[in-house]
C-alpha cells in the first residue's frame, strides 16, 4: 500500500500526478507544474526591475497595489456577491491612516513618524474597523441597493477627506503621504546593500511585491477555507445557505470587513506611490477602476484579481504607445478628434463591456479557454 | 386531538397556525415524530406542507403553537441556529449552490463541523488542514454513498436533474442531522430515479437512524415507505395514522378526489 501511493507521486511517462490526499488536492499549488511556473514567476519579478526604466518599475508597483485592493475587492463582490462601489473610500481611510500615524508633521497637518510595522497593518484595520461599524447598516440591503449605499460612502468621504484638514491637508492642497520606513530602514530611498547602489523605486518595488504576494496567498487560503464557501453560499443562495448553517449577517460582515483592510493597506500603498495625496484622489473614478479589475480579471477568482491589475493599470501605458498611430487622435494637449485619456476611457468602457457579454469569467476565463485547448493538443475541438 | 409527546419524541409540534395578511396557510396543526420514525406529510397542492416546513426550519414564523426539538422550543430560533442543533432540510425546487462543486456542496452541510478561526484561514494552519481534512473524508463517503462519483469535481449547475437531487439529499446528510426534512425528493424523477432515491432514504434509516419527515406527492412511495401519514388540506389536518389507515378515510378521499358527484346530482333532479 505504501509503495503504491509512493510510485504515484512520480511522474510515469508525461502522465499526470494522481492525487493520493485530500491535503494534496485543495492546496493551492495542486501539481508541481503549477508550482513550479508561480516560484518562476516570484522570481522574475523579483529580478525585474533592475532591468527596467524608472517609470516603468513605479507602474508596475503600482500593478501589486492595485492586486491587492482588487483581491478584496474581489473576495467581497466575486465571492460573496455583495456589489460595491465603495472601494475608493476605504483605500482613502487606508491612506489616510497612514498619513497620520507614518508621516511628518508638517504645515498644519498632523504626522506621528511611526514605523511602518506599525502603520501598516493599523491601515488596513481602521478600514476593517469602520467597516465592521458600517455592517449592520450596509448589509441589510443587497445587489443595487447595496451599490448606491456604497456609493454614497464614497461622496460622504471625499466631502470629510476635504474638510479634515489637520488630517488630510484639505482640498487642492493635500498632504505628504506616510514615510516607508520599515524597522529603521527606508523604503523608499536610494540604498547600498552588499555594495550595490539600488533606486529607491527598486526597493519600494520589492516591498509591495512582498506585501502582495504575502496577501495574495492569505486571500487564497481564505478562499478555499470554509470563510470561502460560506461566501459562495450567500451569493448563490441566501436561504438554503442559512439553513445549513451559514449566517447571513456575519458572513456578509466578514466579507466587508476583510475586502475593507485589503483597500486600506492598497491605499496606504497607492498613496506613497502618488508622492502627494489629495482628497479627491479617492473618488468614484477609482472605485470603477477597482470594479474594473475584477471585472475584466474574472469574478471569484484570486489569479484573475491579478491578471486585471495588470490589464486596468498598464492600458493607458498601451493606449498612450499606440494613439500616434492611429490618424485623428491627439496626443495630451493636441487638437484632434480625441485625445488620449477620452479614448483610454472610451476603451476601457468598452471592454468591460466586451467581457461581460462575451466572457463573464474575464481574463481568467480566457485563460482557462486556453490552457484547456492546449491540454488537448493536438485534438482540441 | 392533541398526542401528548413522550421521551422517544424527536420532534412534536402544537397547534400551529400560519397566516399571511388574510390568507391562513396552517391552521392549528399539531403532530410529533418518533426517534427512527419516517413521517410523511401529504395534501393537495397549497395544503401548507412545505409552509409547515419552512416553520421548523425557522424561515417562516408561527403565529400560534410551538415546536419542541428534543425539549428546545424552535419558535424565534435563527434558521442557522435550528440547522446547528440538527434539523437538515431539502428543498422542493433544488436550493444547490450552483457555482460550486459538488464537493463544496456537500462541505457546505458540514458547517457546523468546522470551527476554525479568519486567522487560522488566512495562513491556512495545520488545525485548518486537519478538520477540512476529517469532514472532507465524511462528504467524499457520502458522494460514494450516493453514486455521485463522477459529478465529484463539477459545478453543481452543470449536473442532471436527478443528480442535483442527490447532491441535495447528501448536503442535508452532510449535516449529521437528527431530523431531516425531505420536500419532495423525488419530484419530476422518472420511476427508476425514484426507486433509487427511495432506497437511499432506506438505507440512510436504517443505517444511520435519522428521523424523518417527508413531504411527497407519489403516493406509492409515501404508502411504500412511511409509518405515519399526516394528511393536511387547506392548512387543517384532516387526518393521521398508519397507511393503511389513512387511505380508507372517506375525509382524505373527498380531498384528493372531491365530493361524490351523483349524491349531488340526486339532490338536483
């Protein structure tokens, strides 16, 4: 018996790995390919950015964050199913938070200087605190009605982000976001390490993609623990969910409470990247973006949250590559029929659009299509 | 007319009555079920079956009456509360989570059996591997129980009728219940999918000794399979007893078959 389950562990001949455990088969890397192909990629991504521009290591960074909020983003509308557009407010708190307990003391506004051990997760826990609050309100309502109220979280927070001065520095003005010092050590400056002089960008880079890849993986677990399918549950059917035992109430509390702190620690995150905050940085524009990326990255997935980070934050990079060839457009600033942003926006409605008619399950969809087509190469049809 | 409830009672309900606004869907309906008991529940349609179903289950509320569940009173008790002291439910028009699959499914039914904390979760810890681990062992029993095998890793929206009933009937089992209620189990099932679900609700007696309540619209699986019938109409039971007894009832008769015309034809002419 033992030998046997010992012999199926190898690879015979190409054929695939039999699962011999249900440890085994719910992990998150079920077969070493798979495995094997996400330490590849940790790894270059890790090596990256020293062969990259400037501004190009800063968008990608700013791809990690994105991830992260649209991970919560994702655990909260894709899996749980309770729509919101109140993404914005929260990553606003979340920097916010940060601001306060992480920045200088400067001009009016208030700045602890605290470490980033400590701001960090305190960003992401005031959201996941004032969203615990918000619950029982929020989540007596559901599908629309639950979008508008969000909604409304969204201009009532730009409105006290503008008034809070000593907090936020007030409209048009701003403030400096937290300083990433991490146990001593700055984030976000040039530094020597072992002899190499390596950009800030770099190492601020490094950071968030540890950050997220940390959350990511915790986003993973969760979703295929019990929190994960209770989440199903409430979205699919609410009444059969609580006959079996699921609360509606506290699972759709956990589901805004956990989808609160990934927005917070993202916009800690996003915040530092910005260089200067302002309020009106966390406006209904951005939680559309969110939307965005977990519609087009694919609903209920923790890989497509990703995939639509990448696509949601690296598009206007495409569009601005590609806009000087095609006749009639205008560059920023041009004359022309359209300039680059309203066909950045132009694109990016259209596309939600295209996915959500032709593949609801977004990227991830796409590339479950693909991956399926050439596991039975040559005989897919 | 009231049966006094005794120790080898699992469930006894008394004198419930149910209306919504104007419309009485129960009216002072009073019965108990024995420990290993299968209980069937019949009427015409809109008789207040599955509503009395859905008053045991914590759904809907009561007006008047109360339903005692091994000595604990269920009226005002949470649905979810109701499931975790052991009352498992299967819906007449199949209640299946039909993104997941029919692993997960049937998971769902083991809620009450994990306990692990967000925390635990999130970094997926040895205590979180080991109880999914346990009741992944009982649901992968139950889906070999059940001859749900080769649906294991479908989305449940994908499977055939018949099949959803099945993962259905296994996701209440998954509960561990002491009392299961059966709403229609083999509704729009041909006569072989019937047998089928008739001897895995045999079997899952004998077996596990869970008592029973089953509403059902097949008679012969109903005269077949049940120690008591109770039959309601119009929200009024109308009678209870064995099968035998309850189909020689000119009360249920006139219910499912109507008045007998030519006594009132006689009076005309």
């Amino acid at each position: 018996m033992s030998k046997a389950t010992a012999s199926s562990h190898r690879t015979t001949r190409g054929r695939p790995q039999l699962f011999t455990s249900y440890a085994q088969e719910t992990a998150v890397f079920n077969t070493r390919v798979k495995r094997n192909w996400v330490l590849v990629g940790i790894l270059v991504m890790l090596v990256l950015p020293f062969f990259m521009q400037r501004d190009m290591v800063a968008l990608i960074t700013t791809v990690f964050i994105f991830a992260i909020g649209g991970i919560g983003l994702n655990l909260l509308t894709g899996y749980a199913g309770q729509v919101s557009l109140g993404q914005a407010f929260f990553l606003g708190v979340g920097a916010y938070t940060a601001a306060v307990l992480g920045g200088e003391s400067r001009s009016g506004v208030i700045g602890l200087g605290w470490d980033m051990a400590i701001w960090l997760p305190l960003a992401g826990l005031v959201p996941a605190l004032i969203a615990l609050v918000l619950a029982p309100l929020a989540m007596r309502v559901r599908g629309l009605y639950l979008a508008i109220l969000t909604l409304g979280l969204v201009f009532i927070g730009e409105h006290i982000f503008k008034e809070a001065k000593p907090i936020t520095g007030g409209a048009g003005v701003g403030r400096a976001p937290a300083d990433p010092v991490f146990l001593g050590f700055d984030l976000f400056a040039n530094q020597t390490i072992l002899g190499y002089r390596i950009d800030r960008f770099t190492i601020f880079y490094v950071a968030c993609f540890i950050i997220f890849v940390i959350m990511a993986f915790a986003a993973k677990n969760f979703a295929r623990s019990r929190f994960g399918r209770s989440f199903a549950a409430v979205r699919d059917r609410d009444i059969a969910a609580e006959v079996m035992g699921v609360s509606l109430l506290r699972t759709k509390t956990l589901a805004f409470v956990i989808s609160s702190f990934y927005a917070g620690v993202s916009g800690a995150l996003l915040s530092i990247v910005i260089g200067r905050i302002s309020p009106e940085t966390w406006n209904i524009l951005l939680s559309i973006d969110f939307l965005a990326v977990i519609f087009i990255g694919g609903l209920a997935t923790i890989s497509g949250s990703i995939m639509g980070a990448v696509f949601v934050v690296l598009l206007p990079k495409g569009v601005n590559a590609i806009t000087p060839y095609i006749p009639g457009f205008g560059g920023v600033g041009e004359g022309g029929v359209l300039n680059v942003f309203e066909l950045q926006t132009i694109i990016f409605g259209l596309l939600i659009i295209l996915f959500l008619i032709l593949e609801p399950r977004g990227l991830y969809g796409l590339w479950l299509r693909l991956r399926n087509y050439f596991k039975a190469w040559p005989f897919s049809y | 007319m009231v049966e006094l409830s005794h120790e080898s009672t699992v469930i006894s309900l008394d004198g419930i009555s149910l209306s919504f606004g104007g419309t009485r869907a129960v009216h002072d309906v009073s019965f108990y079920v024995n420990i290993g008991e299968l209980f069937a529940v019949i009427g015409p349609n809109g008789a207040g079956k599955t509503s009395i179903f859905n008053c045991i289950s914590g759904v809907y509320r009561p007006q008047k009456g109360s339903i005692t569940f091994l000595g604990e009173e269920l009226i005002g008790q949470s649905p979810e509360y109701i499931a975790r002291i052991g009352v498992a439910r299967m819906f007449q028009n199949i209640e299946l989570f039909d993104n997941l699959t029919v692993v997960d499914n049937l998971m769902l039914g083991r809620t009450q059996h994990l306990a692990y904390s967000v925390l635990s979760a999130l970094v997926y810890s040895p205590k979180t591997r080991r109880q999914e681990t346990a009741n992944r062992e009982v649901v992968e029993g139950l889906i070999d129980f059940l001859d749900l095998e080769a649906y294991r890793a479908f989305p449940v929206g994908m499977l055939p009728y018949g099949a959803k009933k099945r993962v259905e009937f296994g996701r209440a089992l998954a509960m561990d219940p002491k009392l299961l209620l059966l709403d229609e189990p083999v509704a729009g099932m041909n006569v072989e999918e019937t047998e089928d679900m008739a001897r895995f609700i045999l079997d899952v007696r004998a077996e596990m000794g869970i008592s029973m309540i089953l509403v059902e619209h097949d008679m012969g699986l109903v005269m077949d399979l049940a120690d008591r019938i109770l039959v309601l109409d119009f929200g009024e039971r109308i009678a209870l007893g064995t099968p035998a007894e309850v189909q020689g009832d000119p009360k249920v008769i006139r219910a499912y078959l109507g008045e007998d015309l030519s006594e009132t034809t006689k009076e005309l002419t």
